[in-house]
C-alpha cells in the first residue's frame, strides 16, 4: 500500500513499498496515482525493490525546482546487511561507475570510474546481520548496494550485488524475497521551509533483525 505522508498543490511526499516501481511499469507509483485521478512526475527515483520515501511533483512547471531543492537535501537510508560488523562508523569512497553494474564487478568499468561518499553508522548487530544507517553526498547509481557489495556487507535480497545462494537461504529461512534497504528520512527545504520527512519501517526489519527497532533509530 502507497501511503501519503503529507502533500501540497504541487507536491506529495510518500513511503513507497518494496516491490513497486517508479514508473514504466502497469502498476507504478505514477500509474497508482494517475488511476486515483492525480497526474504526478517523479522528482527523483529509487529502485523497485528499494522502501520509502520519494517525492513526486504534481505540476510540471514545479519540478524543476523541487529537483533542485532535492540536490541540497540530506538524505538517509537504513539497510540490514549480511554478517557482523565490529566498526561503529565510517565513510566509503570507493570510486564508482554511474552505471548499474553487477555482481562480478559493482565498481564498473575503470574508464568509468567517478568520486563517490557513502557515510555510515552501525545501530544494531547481531551475529548474522547489520542494521546500518547511510547517508550519501554523490548520487552515483546504486551507490549503497555496490559499496556495501565491495565491503562485504552485501544488502540482504539484492539480487544484483548480492551472492544468489545466500539470497535463497535468506527466503527459505525468513519468507523474505524483497531487498531490506529503505529510504528512511529526508531533511530539505520546501516551500522556504526547512522541513523533516521520516518513513515508516517495512515490518520485515524487525522480523529480519528479531528486535524492536525504535530505540536503535
């Protein structure tokens, strides 16, 4: 279920759920909204398979500038990852391509290779996943998966960057065949407001990491 967080004339702030598309698909976000009556524009995207939030224009003549008020936002994504992490903190700047890349190389193409900053907080682990919190300043295409791919911190159910028998071990012993990484809090300004905007964790967080997640938040 598409929920709205909180929307205006010209634009709707919503938790997006796993599984669902952006766009060019039959039922995407877009094709959700324009069945209800309301014709919208992605101001930005984030992958199928990824939850949370995503910001749509209601006007075309508004996008631009929602666009560029995006590009000086902050913006924070939680993901549960295989195995156990002992650093508490830490920044990643592997250099990346801009391309979607797959598991034998996330990186890319050494010819294509662009700066890349993934900054990162440990919150709970236990002895077979992670719960970490990123923050990103490049928006490099599937900038969190592939560096948590090089780190050996593979986000649990990508299929793209992940290893394919441990994804089928996570849906054997969990029931869980999405990807656990979730567009958690955007801190931007809208409408010469400096607003706050957190998404509601999937259920399957705290099934996956079998703890209350909230005091960790």
């Amino acid at each position: 279920m598409i929920k709205i967080i909180e929307q205006t004339d010209s634009w709707l702030m919503i938790n997006k759920p796993g599984g669902v598309s952006v766009h060019n698909d039959s039922s995407s976000v877009i094709d959700y909204f324009k069945s209800k009556g309301t014709l919208t524009a992605p101001v930005h995207r984030i992958d199928k398979e990824t939850s949370g939030l995503l910001l749509l224009s209601k006007n075309q003549n508004d996008t631009a500038k929602l666009q560029a008020a995006l590009a000086d936002s902050k913006k924070s994504y939680l993901a549960i990852c295989r195995g156990k992490l002992d650093q508490d903190e830490g920044v990643w700047k592997d250099q990346l391509s801009d391309k979607a890349e797959g598991y034998k190389n996330p990186k890319g193409k050494k010819s294509e290779l662009k700066d890349c900053m993934t900054s990162w907080k440990k919150l709970i682990s236990n002895n077979y996943f992670t719960l970490i919190l990123f923050q990103i300043s490049t928006g490099r295409t599937h900038q969190i998966r592939k560096h948590c791919a090089l780190h050996k911190l593979e986000i649990l159910g990508d299929k793209r960057y992940g290893d394919s028998k441990y994804r089928k071990l996570i849906a054997s012993k969990y029931s869980f065949t999405g990807m656990a990484l979730h567009s958690y809090k955007l801190d931007i300004t809208l409408d010469e407001k400096e607003r706050s905007f957190v998404a509601e964790l999937p259920e399957y967080f705290e099934k996956l990491m079998g703890d209350s997640l909230e005091e960790h938040l």
